[in-house]
C-alpha cells in the first residue's frame, strides 16, 4: 500500500514506534493536509459551516468594508483581493459583487492548498488566480487581505508543565492508541515569563504557523500597502489550556480518533498575533468581536431591508443574522483582528482606543 493511500493513524503509529513521540503540531499538521487534500467539508453535508455560508450579509459587509478602505486610501490601481482559505468561494464572490458598487474591482488572488476546494472556488469566482502560499503574490501592488477561519487550522505546538519543568507536548502511543505524553527537551525558554512558575499540569499553546502568517501578511502591508481583516475564534490574552478540538459531521469528537478524517482546529491567539504584526510596522485597529465589529458595520439595518425585500425569507434572514452576532452563537468567540498599511485609514468597526 502507497503512503498516500495507507490510513493516516496507521502512518502516524508506524513512526511514533520507529523514531519515538511526534508533537502535536506534526500530528495537526498532517492530519488537516490530508482532510483538506480530498473533499469539500464545508455546508450541511460536510463536516461544519462557515460564515459566509450562513449568510450572504457576512460577505457583503465584508466588501462594503474593503470598498470603504481603499476609497479612503486613494482608490489605488491596481489593487489585489486576496482570500486565505476561500471555502467554496463564497465569501469572495459576495464581497466582490459588493465592492464593485463602489468602484473597486480588484485582481483577485486565493491562497489555496486543497485540489477539491479549488475546483468548487473556480466555479464560483472564475477570475481567481491560485497560489500555495503568500509568497507568490504579487509584491508591486497594494493587498486587501482576508483570512476567514484560516489560522485556527494552522498547527498548535502545546507546551505542559511537568515536575522537571515544562516540557513539549507530544504524540505517543499505548499499544495502538494515541496518547498524551510529555517530551523530554527542556522548554522552559519557549515560556512566556508570567507563565514559568506555572503549576504542575498547565498547558499553554503557540502557534508558530500562525505568527509566521500575519508576520508575512504584516511584511507585504507594510511594504505594498493595503489592509487585513483575519476573522476566527479564538482569545484577545494568553490563556491556559488546550483548545485543539476536532469536527466531524458537525459533532466534536476525539482528535485522535480518526487523525485526516476530522477537522483539527485550536483557537487563535489574537494577543499574540498582534504583537507580531505590529513588530513590522503595520497599523493594529484592534480585535473586537465579530457581534460588534458587524452591528458597527451595520448587519442589523441590512438584515431589516433584505427581509423588507424579501418577506418570505425573512426568519431565515434574522436567524442568519442571530448567528453570526449574538453572543451565545458566533458574536463573541470570533473575533475580528484589524491591520492596515503605514498611511492607510484606521478602519470602520475598530475602535481607535484599543
């Protein structure tokens, strides 16, 4: 049986048994490039649902948001939309019918590794251009970036603070199960310094992939002009505890269970990703909750003249609404993390005091 073939668990048990415990960071990392390789996981048929599928309201405010940016910032020419992680292409194709309204009609660009999505992104935005990663983009021209539940699949590396001290959290096995167990490198240096007297058991997560990210996305803003909008679940401070949680069939069940077969996913640390992207010299708006960054941009006055358009969808129309903004739904575990280029306007829906 060819490796690409072979079960991922019996991949993951082969090494673990040949070279010793891998970290969870490679076990993420593997596992979401093998679920994202194959399939379309997104909608009731899939495995979870996004915000631009729950309603066309989250795409256009989106647009309308970008389309306010770059006429504030001059109305450059040329200029490149570009989406990290697209979906089904949703989310673009809203916010691109919107933007156009205004003027802005961008090059429009997705950063996109899964052969099965791009099919499905290309039928819905015919005009995308495809790239792996962010260092093929265009480097001459100002970026209007946006990365909607991109970085809470990008691989956690957890560190646990053992009786020796702490240590990196890893992947081993007890017999042919998936087990936690603590590495033996000292990581004590890894720690931030209010958390190395931590008690016995802490956990805290990193995620290298995601500084990496918003550091680059920070770099081309900073050099190309521009701005991002980084939308996720996830924390505004440091936070102890893991978070790494799997989905499959719109159920949370066991991340080791069934590793290629389940969406992995961890919550993002916006704390620290604004750090990051303020060491480049780009602008941080803040990072509010996606409830009140999308009332400031006006959900609930669209909501009103959709529904007025359309009587017959209005339930659907405010249940869409409901959740995306209220609190106990999506409104305040997604967060919405603003960043714009040197000389670029602070943006609607951000607090300039945060």
């Amino acid at each position: 049986m060819t490796e690409d073939k072979m079960p991922l668990a019996d991949m993951f048990r082969r090494l673990i048994r040949n070279t010793g415990p891998i970290s969870l960071a490679h076990f993420m990392a593997e596992s979401n490039a093998r679920y994202y390789a194959g399939r379309d996981p997104l909608g009731t048929d899939g495995d979870f649902v996004t915000a631009p599928e729950i309603s066309q309201m989250f795409g256009e405010l989106i647009g309308l948001w970008l389309a306010d940016m770059w006429i504030r910032a001059g109305r450059p020419e040329p200029v490149a939309y570009v989406e990290l992680g697209p979906g089904r292409g949703t989310l673009a194709r809203d916010a691109m019918r919107t933007a156009k309204r205004y003027g802005l009609e961008p090059e429009i660009h997705f950063v996109e590794s899964s052969p099965a999505l791009k099919k499905i992104q290309l039928e819905a935005v015919p005009e995308a251009r495809f790239h792996g990663d962010l260092g093929t983009l265009p480097m001459d021209i100002p970026l209007l970036i946006v990365g909607n539940e991109f970085l809470d699949a990008l691989p956690v590396r957890q560190l646990v603070r053992a009786a020796e001290g702490w240590r990196e959290r890893m992947v081993g096995l007890d017999g042919d199960t998936f087990i936690h167990v603590a590495g033996a490198q000292p990581m004590d240096a890894a720690v931030p310094p209010e958390w190395r007297e931590g008690r016995q058991g802490t956990i805290i997560e990193t995620s290298p992939a995601a500084a990496a990210v918003v550091y680059e996305i920070a770099g081309r803003l900073a050099a190309q002009g521009g701005c991002a909008l980084l939308i996720d679940y996830g924390h505004t401070d440091l936070r102890a505890g893991s978070t790494m949680q799997a989905v499959r069939a719109h159920r949370k069940v066991d991340p080791f269970s069934s590793p290629g077969e389940a969406d992995l996913t961890a919550h993002v640390d916006f704390a620290t990703l604004a750090k990051v992207a303020q060491s480049r010299g780009v602008t941080w708006m803040g990072t509010p909750t996606q409830g009140s960054w999308l009332k400031a941009l006006g959900i609930e006055t669209r909501a009103d003249a959709l529904a007025q358009r359309a009587p017959h969808l209005r339930s659907e129309l405010f249940a869409g609404r409901d959740r995306l903004v209220a609190d106990d739904q999506m409104g305040h575990l997604f967060k919405v993390m603003g960043l714009a280029a040197p000389g670029w306007p602070h943006g609607v829906g951000f607090d300039k005091e945060e």
